[in-house]
C-alpha cells in the first residue's frame, strides 16, 4: 500500500530493527527506501538490503560531509550504484542552515554527484536546507530527476521544482500545526508527491517528538487525504504509483 520514499534505519537509532521493519509491514507499509548518506551508513544500509525484501536504498554523500569526502568516496560510491536495489544517489544537497562557510566545497560534492546522476541515469533524492536558490541554480545545470526530499518551502518554490521535473517528497511536517506545508500541498496536483517519514526524525502528529518510523506513513497519509478529500487508499495508490515510476523496483 504505501511506500516510504526516504527514511534513515540504523541501529544508532533503534534496538531492534526485525522488529521496526514487521512493524511497518503489518502498517501497510510495501516498500522503504532507505538513505545511506556517509560511508559508515551506506555500508550499513547495503546490508539491511540484503536482509531485507522490503527495504531498497538510495546512496550519496549529504552535504554535511562535504569537507571530509575525497576522490576516493566517489569512487565507492560508483562501485556500488550498479547493485540490486540501489534505486537512487542521495540524500544529497546543499545545507546552509549552520554554515555557509563552506559552500563552495558543498556545491562542488553535490555536483559531483549530479554528474554521476547523469552518468548512471538514477534519480536522486535532494536535501535542501535554507539554499533554496543554490539548489535550483545547481540542478538547473544538470539533466537529473528526482525528489526534493522534505519539501516545506513556499508554493512558488513547489512550483519551480515540479517545473524542472521533480517530485516533492512530503513527510510529518505537513501535519505539524504551525505548518504552512499544508497550505502548498493543498494547491500541488498529486501526480507530483511522494510521502515519505525522514525517520527516526520528524515523527507527525501525534507521535510528532518521538522516535519515528515508516508505520507512522498512515498518519500522514490520512493528513493529506483530508486536506484533498479523497479516500486514503486512493491516496496510496497514487503516491505509490508516482514512487514506482521515478524508483525502479525491479532493479
Ligand atoms: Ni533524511
């Protein structure tokens, strides 16, 4: 039923994984795609994909490693894009919410990574964080699709990126009440989201502070149903379809 499009599951984070992942299946949860976004991760999520049916993964370095990733990262990274179930390159991005300061070795990984994008023709999962304007001028110069992963910003911005191909992945923040994100998705067409959880962050209402997981898709879900008046199948029937087209879950 639904697919969780970006969340993060390691044992930093949770006890048991056996069980958060029977958890998110008797939820209705078909599919989790799953970030490894530094090198420990990305090994670490290579091998819940093995473990796993449901889990698929997305590789790529995030922003906040771009003083510390070198050639050779990159390297590793490629040596595996060609593995089964790597669906996608990210989350990758651009962050300036704590430093701006390095933002030219920030631009430089993300769009080292955009050319492998190209390269290996896979969607990517964008991170974008008070660098709205350096994400679109960025992107811009590549021929990549993809999601913009935790999409909050303003409609207009919605529509820029939707107008360069992409989807807004949409989370536990739509349900948040001091969020403005409903508002945005009430105005985009369904045929351009995608839910996902970012777990373990970002847990929506009424978990919203808590550990999160891909179970709690239904809650969002429900959220936006609401907001569209349609039935939260149809919903997930949507979504899921939108997740299918841009992932390729045969891989
Ligand atoms: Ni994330």
């Amino acid at each position: 039923m639904f697919i969780d499009t970006h969340c993060h599951l390691s044992r930093e984070d949770y006890d048991d994984i056996d069980k958060v992942i029977k958890e998110d299946i008797e939820a209705g949860v078909d599919k989790i795609v799953v970030s490894g976004c530094s090198r420990e991760s990305i090994d670490e999520v290579m091998k819940l994909r093995d473990k796993y049916d449901i889990v698929y993964v997305t590789i790529g370095y995030h922003p906040e490693y771009a003083d510390n990733v070198r050639e050779k990262d990159l390297d590793y990274l490629k040596r595996l894009l060609s593995e089964k179930k790597v669906v996608g390159i990210g989350e990758i991005g651009l962050d300036y919410h704590y430093t701006k300061e390095n933002r030219d070795k920030q631009i430089w990984l993300f769009e080292e990574q955009l050319k492998i994008a190209e390269e290996f023709n896979l969607p990517v999962v964008i991170h974008s964080r008070d660098a709205t304007q350096d994400t679109i001028n960025t992107l811009k110069k590549y021929r990549v699709k993809g999601i913009i992963h935790c999409f909050s910003g303003s409609l207009e911005t919605a529509k820029m990126y939707i107008s360069m191909g992409f989807l807004l992945g949409i989370g536990g923040v739509v349900t948040f009440k001091n969020s403005k994100l409903k508002d945005v998705v009430k105005e985009i067409s369904l045929e351009f989201i995608v839910l996902e959880t970012d777990s373990p962050y970002l847990a929506p209402v009424p978990y919203r502070g808590k550990v999160n997981s891909s179970k709690y898709l239904e809650y969002i879900a429900k959220f936006i149903s609401d907001i569209k008046n349609i039935s939260v199948s149809e919903l997930a029937e949507i979504t899921s379809k939108n997740a299918s087209c841009l992932f390729d879950f045969n891989k």
